[in-house]
C-alpha cells in the first residue's frame, strides 16, 4: 500500500471473494488492520543489491548522454 503510493500507482485491496471492477473505484479499505495482530517489528523494504560485475547506471555509456 504505501509503496503504491510512492509512486502515484493505484492499486486495490479487495476483502477476500470480494469482487471489483477496475474501471470504476477500486477497494482501498485497509480491511486487515480489523482482523490482524500488531507486527513485531516495522516493515522494512530490502536494499538493492548489486552483484559483482554488474555496472552501475552511472558505469554505463548511454546514447543519450552524448
């Protein structure tokens, strides 16, 4: 939900068999928050990994950069 936000994307979140049609309002009730538990810990997005070898967006030699 809040990664969708991000990046203005919409996206729905139905109840379970609930059923919806994309073109008109989408399910965004955060639904289970009434039927779940406190997390451990906060949500956490992975890091990017770049694997050896691998170039970086800066390493390459775009076109367009000429």
């Amino acid at each position: 939900m809040d990664a969708a936000e991000e990046v203005g994307q919409a996206v729905a979140f139905p109840r379970p068999g609930e059923t919806f049609e994309p073109a008109e309002k989408l399910p965004a009730d955060a639904w289970w928050r009434e039927v779940s538990q406190p997390m451990a810990h906060s949500w956490r997005r992975p890091k990017p990994v770049q694997f050896p070898g691998e170039a970086s967006e800066r390493d390459l030699d775009l076109a367009d950069d000429r």
